[in-house]
C-alpha cells in the first residue's frame, strides 16, 4: 500500500470510527462533515508536499480545498469576533469563496478528462462534472435546502474513471476522497 493510500484509508477509518462512536453514544450515525472541507485541505496539503512536481493537478486541488475551507463559517467563526462576524456574514465573501472553490474542482476535472484516453471514462468524467457543475447551482441559486445527492454522484462518476484507468497517479487518489466525504456528509443528511 503506497502512503498516499495509507493517508486515504486512515482518513476513512477515522471518519468511520466517528460516526460508531456518535452511533454508540447517541443512536445516530452523524460523520463530522462541517470538518470535511479543512479534512479535504489537510490531506491536499500533505499531497502537495509530497507531489508538488506533478505542477498544474495539485495546484488546482490546493487553490479548491484553500477556497473551499475559506468558505466555512466555521472557520470564520473562530477567527472573527461577534460583531465582525455579524458583518461579515451580510457579504457575499463566502458564496465567493465557496464559487472559487467549485470552479478548482471543475478545472482540475477539466484537466483530467483532457488526460483520459479512454471514451467511457471521459463520458464518466464529463457527465460527472456537468452533475457536480448542477448541483453547486441548484444549491446555492436555486433551492433553500442543501441537497448533496448530485454532488455526491458527480464525485462518484468521476471516482470511478479513476477507478478504471487511473490517470495521474497518485493524484487521482484525491477524486475517491472527494467522493468518500462528500458520501459522509450524504449519509449525515439523510439519516437526520
């Protein structure tokens, strides 16, 4: 098992170990998915270390998972005091931050449908991003309510090219983990 899937599989054990303690403790399995996008950003950041040659792949990961936690309240939350916060939060800055993030994963998909050889992982790929590109839009224009469905079955298309014929070695690796915490945060809304 190479690290990069070592650090896969222990950031799925120990997003699996959260949710049988919340399970045993409160009678629901509720993963921390609030923590998902600096989750995202730890294991990019330790990708980048380890691949920062690879260039343009990881970069666009890393330039998605530092948007994508700058747009947690959660973050902001610990940084700003109350009345900061309060004014912060009636700008648009984190619907930004949150648009930035969405447009790294969509030209980091970009970029790997323009390395894929194969005609059904491409179709895989585009047909994942169109969903993920869908799904942002209906969550933040179009719906009052956070639905992750086509998100989540976005990243899994796009997992599964992957998954076939691994392009980007170990980078690709990223796209399961986008998969398997966006699947977390699924899994949390639908059992509330």
């Amino acid at each position: 098992m190479t690290r990069e899937s070592r650090l896969l599989y222990l950031t799925g054990l120990t997003l699996f170990l959260f949710a049988v303690i919340g399970y045993l403790y409160y009678g629901s399995i509720i993963f921390p998915f609030p923590l998902n996008p600096f989750i995202f950003l730890i294991v990019v950041l330790q990708f980048a270390g380890w691949h920062y040659k690879r260039g343009l792949p990881i970069f666009l990961f890393l330039f998605a998972a530092i948007m994508g936690a700058l747009a947690q309240p959660l973050l902001w939350e610990v940084l700003l005091s109350l009345d900061s916060l309060r004014e912060f939060i009636k700008t648009p800055v984190m619907i930004w931050f949150q648009f930035f993030s969405a447009a790294g994963i969509v030209a980091s998909a970009i970029y790997l449908l323009n390395r894929q050889k194969n005609h059904f992982t491409a179709l895989l790929t585009t047909v994942g991003i169109l969903l993920f590109a869908f799904g942002f839009i209906y969550n933040y224009t179009l719906s009052s309510v956070i639905n992750v469905t086509y998100e989540l079955v976005g990243f899994g298309l796009i997992a599964l090219s992957v998954l076939i014929r691994p392009t980007y070695q170990p980078i690709h690796l990223l796209w399961i983990l986008l998969f398997i915490l966006e699947f977390s945060e699924w899994v949390s809304w639908a059992l509330v």
